[in-house]
C-alpha cells in the first residue's frame, strides 16, 4: 500500500470544528422480579439528550452542536529503514506500533494541533488502540480511504465502481461508534491525471467515451498545465465537464454509502490543479452529500487567488489538507535533464533553506487565519 511521501506537509483544516462526544450505547435488561428495593421504586431519570450529529452550517461545521477550530497535521510515521513498499506498508497504526504514536500525540497535542490525518491502513487490522489514543490526547481524526492509482482500485465500469464503495462502507462501518473518528476522506487526489481515475471514468463502457485528452495544454491537450481555462464552445470544455461530473457522481455515491453506516463528515482530498475552482463550479452540484471541498495547494509562499476563486465557486466550506514547501531548494526542474535526480552536497546547486521553509509556512498559515471560517457570520455565508 503506497503512501502520500512529500516531507514536512502542516495541514490546517479552516474550517471551524467540534467534537465528537457522543457515544452509541445499548443495554440489555433481562427480565425482573418485583422487588421493593427503593431503589428500583425511584424515578427513573431521563437519558441526556443524544448529541447532534456533525452538520455543515454555512461556511462552518458543527460536530456536537458547538463550534470547534481545528489545527490538523497529517501523520504518516515510518521508522527508520522501514518503508511504506513492505510489510507492515505504512499501517503503523496498530498496538504493535504503539511506542510510536504513544510518544507522538502527546507532542502534536503540544504544539497546538487539534486534529491528525492520516493517509490510510490496512482494514484487517485492528486500529482501535490507536483511536483510543488519540481521543485520550483530546484530538480528532481524519482518516483516508486509501485508493491508491487506478490500477490499484479501477472504476471504469459500475461494477468496478461498486465494489470501491462496498469497501468504503465496510471501513466506515468498522469504527462507526469511536468518537475520535471524525471525518473520512474517499481517496486522496482523484482528480490528478497522474492517478488515472479521470482516464477510466471517461471511458465507461456503459457511459460512452468522454473524448477528454488528458495530455497537459501545452501539449495539444484538455490538462490546464500552462494555460488558462478553455472556451466553454471548445472541445476541451464539454469532455472536461463529461469526465468530473462522472467523478463527482462517484464520489457523491460514497458519500451516500458512508453516512448509512455512521455520522460522519465525508470529504475527498483533491489536487490543486486543472482549474479546480472551475471544476467545483460546474460539476459540484453532482456530489450535494460530500460536505466540503478539501484541497492540497502548492503554490509557493501565497495561495494567490485559490480562496477567492474557490470560494465563489460553492456555498461549501474550503478544506486545507496539505500546504507548506520542503526545506530542500531543489535545482530540478531548471535543467534540460529528465529525470532529474540530486542529492545533499552534490554540485548541482541545490541547498538545505530552512529560512525560507519557515518564512512560507508563517507567510501561508497566516493566509488560511485570515479566511478562516471561525467568526460567527460565517455560520450564515454562502459564495461570493
């Protein structure tokens, strides 16, 4: 099970949270005896009221009735010559890992995080220690779905799309009564052309082809890359709407499932790239149960205008699940050479810049504070 790797991701999730409190619990009473205990002769006291399940209001979430800022970091630990490309391939989520995260959340409680992401695991293990953990250190999680590309989990047929879902549901339903699992994410960047789900979806069989060239744009193709949306009478505008409204279809079909099976928020993390703002605009409207649009934005020491765009795109919440820069000042990219591949201390130039590291993540935290949904009117705010 392959992992998302990009070093030293912070996560904050803008919008505003609470938490999850209430637990389901059922009892059983067998059948019994009159008695004249006092006891059993006194009044029976009401049950206090179930907690309101986390519902979005305007630009806000409410979990619990009450509003709650969440500062998240996305967690995905691997010990030292260990990897994600074998056993136990990222999961290190279960109790014989325990000496890891046991000393982890502690310190991201410490440093001010309300929440953890993680990227996936696997399903037949049991993860209820860790869940235990973190709803002891006061935080919240959001967990992924884990997909991987589309010759991991192919969707081009019902069918196909089907069984992704069944296996969504049955994760969501595992741990459906923790109150430390918060909100699910279905997949993680569906939307990148490097996936391929766009690719297989545009070529359902039953569907008919989309027509959608997924080179980028500079190279003939519909890939927003180096140029600007298209003409809505072009080519590449028809079959771009034909392959993301077959996506958020999809995605709205897991959301559905996954709310039968428990109160969660469901989401699904996407790239920043392609337009993603037009996208929402013109496909969103698919997927009316996914109840936020969360997006991994990178794009350098500002967002630009990804919120105003996005924004004015839905009446949906933003969600930020990764931003930031790595300290490495990488020279790849500058040069003509492909692949291109550099090393700490090599001679092509590239350095260690944590200065400039720091002064990016002050710079675009700052930003995602500035939009933040916390304030009270956003509890009424739609686009625009």
């Amino acid at each position: 099970m392959r992992r998302n790797t990009r070093n030293a991701t912070l996560t904050a999730l803008m919008l505003t949270y609470a938490p999850h409190l209430a637990r389901c619990a059922a009892a059983t009473h067998g059948h019994q005896q009159p008695t004249h205990d006092r006891r059993a002769l006194a009044p029976k006291r009401d049950a206090p009221p179930a907690s309101p399940p986390p519902a979005i209001v305007g630009r806000q979430l409410h979990v619990g009735g009450q509003p709650f800022d969440v500062k998240g970091v996305c967690y995905s630990p691997t010990p030292i010559n260990s990897s994600v490309y074998f056993a136990p391939y990222g999961d290190y989520f279960t109790a014989e890992y325990s000496f890891i995260w046991l000393r982890d959340l502690p310190l991201i409680k410490a440093m001010g995080a309300t929440m953890l992401r993680v990227y996936g695991w696997l399903p037949e293990n049991d993860h209820s220690a860790f869940l235990d953990a973190v709803e002891a250190n006061g935080l919240k999680l959001m967990a992924t779905f884990y997909m991987g590309d589309a010759t991991e989990s192919p969707v081009a047929a019902k069918h196909q799309r089907s069984e992704v879902i069944a296996k969504f549901a049955r994760q969501v339903r595992q741990y459906a009564a923790h109150p430390a699992l918060l909100i699910w994410s279905f997949g993680n960047e569906l939307n990148g052309v490097w996936n391929g789900y766009l690719q297989q979806l545009g070529h359902d069989p039953d569907e008919g082809p989309c027509a959608w060239d997924d080179r980028y744009d500079d190279k003939g193709g519909c890939w927003i890359h180096k140029g600007t949306l298209p003409n809505k009478t072009s080519p590449c505008s028809n079959s771009t709407f034909c392959v993301y409204s077959r996506l958020f279809r999809f995605i709205e079909a897991a959301a559905v499932a996954a709310k039968k099976e428990a109160d969660v928020i469901v989401v699904s993390a996407f790239a920043d790239v392609d337009g993603l703002y037009d996208k929402v605009a013109r496909a969103g409207d698919f997927a009316p149960t996914v109840d936020a649009w969360p997006a991994q934005v990178y794009r350098g020491k500002t967002f630009g205008d990804f919120f105003a765009m996005t924004n004015n795109a839905s009446d949906k919440p933003i969600l930020i699940t990764e931003y930031g820069v790595d300290a490495y000042s990488d020279t790849c990219g500058t040069g003509t050479q492909s692949p291109c591949f550099n090393m700490l201390g090599d001679e092509s130039g590239s350095f260690e810049d944590e200065l400039s590291q720091s002064n990016y993540a002050v710079n675009l935290t700052n930003e995602i504070l500035r939009q933040a949904s916390s304030p009270s009117r956003c509890k009424h705010a739609k686009r625009g």
